[in-house]
C-alpha cells in the first residue's frame, strides 16, 4: 500500500549550517567558473561536487531525522555496493526493513524530486535491496519496502518533507 505524507520541518542546528554550506559552496563554484573564463584556468573538479554534494548531505541529513521521528530505526546511511550504486538511508520499521532513496531540490529547481526515481533507478533499488539481504542475513519478518523521501528547499522558510511509502 502506498501512503505519501507532506511535512515541514524546521532547519535548525547543525543541518542548517549544512544547507549553508551547500549555498556557499554554490556560490563558490560560481565564482571559480567565472574566474576560469577570465583567468584562462581549469578549476578544481570538486568544486561544484561538494556544493551538490553538501546539499544531498543536508537532504539526508533532514530525512533520517524524520524517520526516526516516525518511530524508526536507521541501521545505516550511504552504503554502497561496489559500482552497482548507493542506498542512501537503511532503516527498521517495526519488524521491516526499509530502504530509502532521498532526493533533494531547490524550489524551482527542473523537477520534483519525487519525479527523480525512474522505472530504471526503481529496478537498481531492488536489486541493490537483494545484495543488503544478502549480505546481512535476509529478509526480516515485516519484509522489505522501498520508500522515496523528497525534499524541497524553498528560497525561505523551512523545507518540505515527504514521505513516500513502498514506491518501488
């Protein structure tokens, strides 16, 4: 069954130093690329990464939150599977596992972060679903689900969290 449920939440402590640090870093990269243009310089290549990067570290950081706000349990965050891809958040809910893909925007940003999951990225997940299992010991009692959490980040105010439960 699946249940979406729309939250804010509010940006304070540490996460909020983390989306200042994803706007600065923003900022940065577009400094160095317009330094690059006049200077005739290659630019680090981590500069507009760590922008990008620093705001999914916000995203994930906000959607662990409210999982465990919810009552779960979250076992681990960004493991990864060799080259076969990354599940960003792990967690228990009840006697289930749940693994979620958390995806973060900008309002007005090209589309909704919940769009961002394709049939494609849907299939990945479950296969990445099945190497976890594997490698820890199987399925639970309660199964296995795969929840979407979107984030949308308004130019003010707190951001929008929601929830989508057993997308894939």
């Amino acid at each position: 069954m699946k249940t979406t449920e729309a939250r804010k939440t509010g940006n304070t402590g540490p996460a909020k130093n983390a989306r200042d640090a994803a706007n600065e870093g923003e900022a940065n990269a577009g400094e160095a690329k317009a330094g690059e243009a006049k200077a005739g310089t290659t630019r680090s290549a981590g500069s507009a990464g760590n922008a990008r990067g620093a705001l999914g570290r916000y995203g994930e950081d906000l959607a662990a939150r409210r999982l465990t706000e919810a009552g779960m349990t979250v076992l681990a965050r960004n493991w990864r599977c060799g080259r076969t891809g990354e599940i960003d958040i792990v967690a228990r809910d009840g006697d289930a596992l749940v693994l979620c893909e958390v995806k973060t925007r900008r309002a007005g940003a090209f589309q909704h972060p919940m769009a961002a999951v394709t049939p494609a990225k849907a299939t990945r997940l479950r296969g990445l679903a099945e190497r976890w299992l594997q490698e820890h010991g199987g399925a639970p009692p309660g199964g296995v689900r795969i929840d979407l959490i979107g984030i949308v980040l308004p130019d003010r105010g707190a951001p929008v969290v929601e929830h989508a439960r057993g997308v894939a």
